[in-house]
C-alpha cells in the first residue's frame, strides 16, 4: 500500500515537470503541516526564493482563516517586490481546504495566477 506522503510526492513531481518559476512569473510554493502553513514565491531560474510568509505568530482565527492571513501576506511583500503576476504550486496538497483559503488570500493580496 502506497503511503499517504509518497503519493503526495508523486503528485508533487508531476506538478513540478510540467511548471517552473520564472523571474517574470515566479513560482508560489505553498508547504501545509499540521500547524503551519508557508507559502514562498520563488524564481527557479536563480534558483532563490524572492518573498516568503508563513502563519508563525498568528493566533487568531482557525486554520483556514490564518492561511487566507498568510496569502494576504505574500501578496502584499510580492507586489512590494514588482511580482504581480505567479504560477501557483500547490505542492502536491489537494486544492482545497487551507490551499484553497491561502490561493483565495494571495488573490484578494493583488496577485493573479
């Protein structure tokens, strides 16, 4: 039986085959544990991440509320870098959920993917 983390990294590999981020449209990596969540917007090209938020030092709220906090984040610290415009990563996560709530935060942010 195939384990429930080595099927999300297939699904990751696949995801990341097919996109990759650029310095004109980086790549916002979302990383979800079962207290944290973390999103990065990073230019593949240089191989460096460029703004990064996570939900350390945010208390209220319940999960999925903080994660729309930390994409409001990434949004705000990416348009003050001059990135507008992302692809979205979702890691190998299922789109739903705090993944949802964190994409829906960076979009409401300013970013557009």
């Amino acid at each position: 039986m195939i384990s429930k983390n080595d099927r999300r990294n297939k699904i990751k590999a696949r995801i990341r085959g097919r996109i990759s981020g650029t310095p004109e449209r980086p790549r916002l990596c979302v990383f979800r544990s079962n207290k944290q969540i973390y999103a990065q917007v990073i230019d593949d090209v240089a191989g460096n991440t460029i703004v990064s938020a996570s939900s350390k030092g945010i208390t209220e709220g319940n999960k999925s509320e903080i994660a729309a906090k930390v994409g409001e984040a990434v949004a705000k610290k990416a348009l003050e870098a001059g990135i507008n415009t992302v692809v979205f990563d979702r890691n190998g996560f299922l789109f739903h959920g705090r993944v949802k709530s964190l994409a829906d935060g960076a979009r409401k942010g300013g970013l557009k993917f």
